[in-house]
C-alpha cells in the first residue's frame, strides 16, 4: 500500500503526493492527476474536453487521461497506461480518443515528457480564424518556439490528425493550435506543459485583443527570436541526448 499525503490547497484542489512505495506506473499517473486538477482549477480544462498525458521514463509507455470522464471525480485508478501502440498496460477505462496523437508525440519527439491538450478559448478562437501567433513576447519564443502554428484540421481521433500533429512536432516548438479544435502544448515535465499552457493563454489572448484594434501589430527582432529559440533548442538536445526512449 502506497503512504499516501493528501493536501488541501483550497477546496477545490487537492494536490495527492504518495513518495513511498509507489506502483511501476504511480507516479506518472499521479502527475496526470494532479495536472487535471490544476488545469481545471484554472479552466484550461472544460467538461470533459482535451487530455494529460506524462511519459513513463524507461518503460516506452504513458500515463494518459480516461475517454469522456469528469476531471473532478477522476481517481489515480481511473488514470490509463498505454505502450506506444496503445495496448492498455493498466487502466479499467477507455483511454482518452487522442491516445494516438500522444503516442506519435512522444515517438517523434525524445525532449517532450508531459503533452496537454486542451480547448483553452482564446488560442481555440485562433484555431477558428487559423492564424498562427507570430513571434510577439521574448518569453514566449524561449518557451514555445519561434511561433505557435496551426495544424491543419483533421477529425478527433483519427490517423490523419496524428500525422498532421507529428508533422507539425518536428519544428521542435512546444506550442500549436490544431484548426477547428484546440491548443497542444508540450513540456520537459508536466510543470513545463502547464506553464506552456498558460503562456499560450497569455499569448493567445494579447494577439486577438492586438488584432481586434485593426492596427498593425509588431514581433520581436529576428536576432532576439534566434537568440531565445537557440536557448530552448539547448536544453532540448540535452534532453534528446539523454533521451533513447523515444
Ligand atoms: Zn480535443
């Protein structure tokens, strides 16, 4: 039996930490948990919209969110682990419909280990005009890529949005707007996929207000942007280096 620590942050997020004698997939699991409650806390996550998902290191499988399940009366057994060809390692319900994207995520991509996707408004109200954001904020190039470009529309759950997402993916930026349907951001660790998450919100937002004023709107210099995405790139070689589980 895992020990585990319940903390009330308020009353509506509960952070569950268990260190000792976790499961082969607890961890990741419980960083899915707690990532849907901070997501849904701060209405990224709507209804039962978008999914979490966090790399299990060395096991080449990831912990994902259940299919149509309420984030607030989600459990960490109701929590999914599939290997990269979606065979269910552990988990009693459907995984999530974008199992597939998140697989073909983590295959093409050694340096990312937590994916959230969401249907966060303002970047959904980007996806709905397809305009991509430009390079605005020198945070936002540090964090997510020298731009947040939309990737070209195709149904839920099918192949052809998984290739278009890891076509996509391979600019190595951690942010993107999927045409007609939501935001995905990519982290080193779910601490960075949420932070991504909430600099595509500021980002989104400040572009669409900028945009409605009609009046020209203006980027950073071309050798700040290099500047910053050399920054990023450099961390994630480190990580691709380490990587190999990819
Ligand atoms: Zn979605």
């Amino acid at each position: 039996m895992a020990a585990w620590t319940i903390i009330l942050i308020n009353e509506s997020l509960t952070i569950i930490t268990g260190e000792e004698n976790m499961g082969e997939f607890e961890s990741v699991k419980l960083q899915v948990l707690n990532a849907c409650r901070a997501l849904v806390t701060s209405g990224y996550l709507i209804a039962t919209g978008g999914n979490v998902s966090v790399r299990a290191m060395e096991q080449a499988a990831f912990a994902i969110t259940p299919s149509n399940f309420d984030y607030m009366q989600m459990s960490l057994t109701d929590i999914c682990v599939l290997d990269y060809d979606l065979n269910l390692l552990e988990g009693a319900h459907k995984p999530s419909m974008e199992s597939g994207m998140h697989a073909g995520i983590y295959q093409a991509r050694a340096d990312v280990n937590a994916v959230v996707h969401t249907h966060q408004v303002y970047a959904s109200a980007l996806a709905l005009i397809n305009v991509p954001i430009p390079a605005l904020f020198d945070e936002q190039v540090l964090f997510l890529g020298r731009s947040v470009d939309i990737i070209p529309y195709a149904p839920s759950g099918t192949n052809s949005l998984v290739d278009n997402v890891v076509r996509a993916s391979r600019n190595h930026h951690n942010a993107y707007i999927i045409q007609n349907h939501g935001a995905l951001c990519f982290g080193p660790d779910m601490r960075r996929a949420i932070h991504n998450t909430q600099v595509l919100d500021k980002c989104s937002l400040a572009y669409l207000l900028a945009l409605c004023t009609g009046r020209e709107t203006s980027t950073i210099p071309v050798e700040i942007q290099e500047m910053m995405f050399a920054r990023l790139r450099e961390d994630q070689k480190k990580l691709e280096m380490d990587g190999g589980n990819a």
